[in-house]
C-alpha cells in the first residue's frame, strides 16, 4: 500500500456516493417496491402454455437474426480489423480507421434498429441490419486487438522470404489470429442473441415482439411463457457457444 492509497479509495467513495445521490438510489423506496414487484411475478403464474407456439416461432427468429446479423458482420470486420491494427496499418489509415470505428461503436444496437425499421419497415429485416451495423464495428476493434499481439517472428522469417504484403498476411498473420477470431464471433454471437431478444419492442421483429404485445395487453400469464422460452433460448446458445469455444483454445 503505497502513500496514495487512502487518499484514491477516499476520493473514489466520495465520487460514489456522489453517484448514489444523484441518482436517488434509496434502497428504502427499493424495499417498498418489493411486495408490487412480487404481486407482478404472482400475476405471470402460472405461464400460458397455448402462446407457447408464437413463442417458440419469435425465438426461431431471434436466432435468425443474430445468426444472419454476426456471420455477415465477421466477413465484413476482417478488413475494418486490418486496416486499424497499429502494426499492419501506415499511420494515415490507422487513425482515420479507428476514429470511424469508435464513432459508430458507441451507437447502441437498439437505436440502429430504430434507424432501420424507419428505413426500411418493420420486420426481421431492420434487426438483422442494426446486428450487422454494430457487430462490425466491434468485431473490427478486437480483430485489430488480435492482430496487434501477433508473434513477429513468423511474419519476420516470411517477409525475409520476398513475400508481398498480402503473403506476409495470409501466411504470417492470420494462422495466428484465426483461432482468437473464431472466438470472438462466437462470443458475439451470445451477445447478439440477447441483444435481439429486445429488438422487436421498437418493431425489428424476434421474440421482443411477442413480449411487447402481451404486456402491453395485461396478459401477464402469456409473457411469462415468452420470458422463460427467451431463458430457455439464451442458455442454450450460450452453452453450445461455451463449448465450442473451448475447443478453440
């Protein structure tokens, strides 16, 4: 513990509670909630089992969409990524590069939704858009990350052989980084199903869709049944996804 310490954890609980403040976080008012937040859970039970079909149909579509949305965007990420890695990319690029990246990185999924459905309607269509607006971009960052840790001495003993640029990438680059590529689509992939499931409150389809309607219906039992079908659908993605990663290790 250096002399510093006490004075960074003082200032860090003073911006804390600062925080807490601001934002009227009272867990007073959160334990009076508590019986209304019961009563809703009390009124989903038990789940109606006859919407079961519509769900499992918006659940059908959420996986399309994601899936759609995050195979095209790691396609299209390879070249944002190698264009803003520091050591692949000359200066006049990589900057440019990464300053566009972060820009439309810092745009949420659901408001490129907003953008798409405005653009082209309602529909899967404008969520598949909004997943490969934002996946590109944030696949690009990593990729750049992967490539910017790569192991110089293959792309080294394959420069010293006369090989183009475009070799030197193929062949010294990107066996290296392919397997951590992989990966990160993969992870986005479960980030993408969870991410769509919310999609269809502003109109881009996906089982949001049916959760939007049947709460704006009072039709708590139905909701229900579309939550736990979206529980069901996120463990399930998210337990084959941890699998195959693994064996990418």
């Amino acid at each position: 513990m250096t002399r510093r310490t006490p004075a960074v954890l003082f200032v860090a609980v003073a911006v804390l509670a600062w925080v807490a403040w601001d934002t009227r976080a009272d867990p007073v008012r959160l334990a009076r909630g508590l019986p209304w937040m019961l009563d809703f859970f009390r009124r989903m039970l038990p789940p109606d089992l006859h919407v079961l079909p519509a769900a499992l149909k918006g659940a059908v579509t959420t996986v399309e969409i994601a899936l759609l949305g995050t195979a095209v965007a790691a396609v299209a990420a390879l070249p944002l990524g190698f264009l803003s890695a520091r050591n692949i990319a000359p200066p006049p690029v990589f900057y440019p590069a990464r300053v566009v990246l972060n820009f439309f990185r810092s745009v949420d999924t659901l408001v490129y939704a907003l953008v798409f459905v405005a653009a082209v309607g309602l529909g899967p269509f404008p969520g598949v858009l909004a997943v490969v607006a934002y996946t590109t971009t944030s696949l690009a960052k990593l990729y750049s990350e992967a490539i910017e840790g790569i192991d110089r001495g293959p792309v080294d003993a394959i420069t010293a052989t006369g090989a183009t640029r475009l070799q030197v990438l193929r062949f010294g680059v990107l066996p290296q980084v392919l397997p951590l590529f992989l990966s990160y689509v993969l992870y986005r992939l479960e980030t993408n199903i969870r991410a769509a499931t919310v999609l269809g409150f502003v109109g881009a389809g996906g089982i949001g869709f049916y959760l939007q309607t049947y709460l704006r219906l009072i039709d708590y039992p139905a909701a229900s049944t579309v939550l736990l079908v979206t529980v069901a659908m996120v463990m399930v993605v998210d337990a084959v996804s941890s699998r195959l990663r693994d064996r990418l290790v």
